[in-house]
C-alpha cells in the first residue's frame, strides 16, 4: 500500500515544485535585468551627483534640489532592490564607468560652475531617467512595469525641477 500511494505521490510533488516558482538556476528575462540595471544606475548617479551638490553648492536652490533627490531617489532605488532580489536580478551597487565619469566631471567645481554644470546635467539625466521609465511601463514583468509606472510620476516632477533649477540660476 506504502508503495502505491509514494508512487502516486512523486509525480504530484514534482509538478507541484515545478509550479511554484523559477528554479534556483534560472535566468531573469534579459531585458528585467536590463531595465533594474539601468534604473539603479541612474538613481545611483543621482544621489552621488546630490551628495557632490551638498558639499560644493553655495546656492539655497541646488541644496533644496539636490536634498530631494538623495531622498527621493534612495527611496526609489530600495523598492527597486526589493523587486529585483525576489527576482533573483543582480543589482549593482557601484557605479559603472560612465555613470562614474558624470558624477566625476562635476568633482573640483565650486560655486556658479559647479551649480549650473550639476543644474545642466540633473536636466538631462532627468530626460534620460524619464525616456527609460516610459519605454518599461510596458514591460513584460508585471511588478516592474507597475514599479516603473508609479516611479515615472516622481520622475517627470524631477525633470520639472530641474529645468526649473537650471532655469533661476540664469537669472
């Protein structure tokens, strides 16, 4: 009898195991790891960038600017983390060299240089940030084209300020 029910039992065990979830050696989709790598690039440079503002910025504006961007986008990239590690995607945590050669060319820049360089750059790594988060609302991975969906808002008002930013120091 003990036979009979094991025997009956083994292929209701396997194809229950294999229902449950991606195997321990299984590949994310290419492009979910793409879009996560990609995402924390971007808000990695962006809290480095603001931490650099912090530090070199005589201006009220950039320091407003740039404290919102350390929480906003720190913030953004945990939840990002959070998604990725249940989808067994590698996030990185140090910059790649191009991110690091943006945050590097603002380095030894002080006062109005250094504001309307970091000003020019957020506009455009906002651009950037904005056009990624766009093309992967779409995304195939439900949980990440809703986290991209929800981020793209906070993004497109960081754009916003920006340009505004950029916009008040030339006057």
């Amino acid at each position: 009898m003990y036979q009979w029910i094991r025997r009956a039992l083994i292929p209701v065990i396997v194809a229950g195991t294999a229902l449950s979830g991606p195997s321990l050696g299984a590949e994310p989709p290419a492009e979910a790891t793409a879009f996560v790598n990609a995402a924390a690039q971007a808000g990695l440079m962006e809290v480095q960038a603001a931490k650099l503002a912090l530090n070199a910025s005589a201006s009220a504006a950039v320091k407003t600017f740039a404290t919102r961007m350390v929480a906003d986008h720190e913030k953004i990239h945990a939840e990002l983390a959070a998604i990725a590690k249940a989808k067994q995607i590698p996030v990185p945590g140090t910059l790649d060299a191009d991110h690091a050669k943006r945050v590097t060319s603002l380095r030894g820049l002080t006062g109005t240089s250094f504001d309307t360089a970091y000003a020019m750059q957020m506009v455009d790594d906002h651009a950037k940030a904005v056009e990624l988060f766009q093309a992967n609302v779409s995304q195939p991975d439900g949980e990440l084209a809703a986290f991209a969906g929800k981020t793209l808002a906070v993004l497109q008002e960081h754009k916003r300020l920006a340009d505004n930013l950029k916009a008040n120091l030339k006057n």
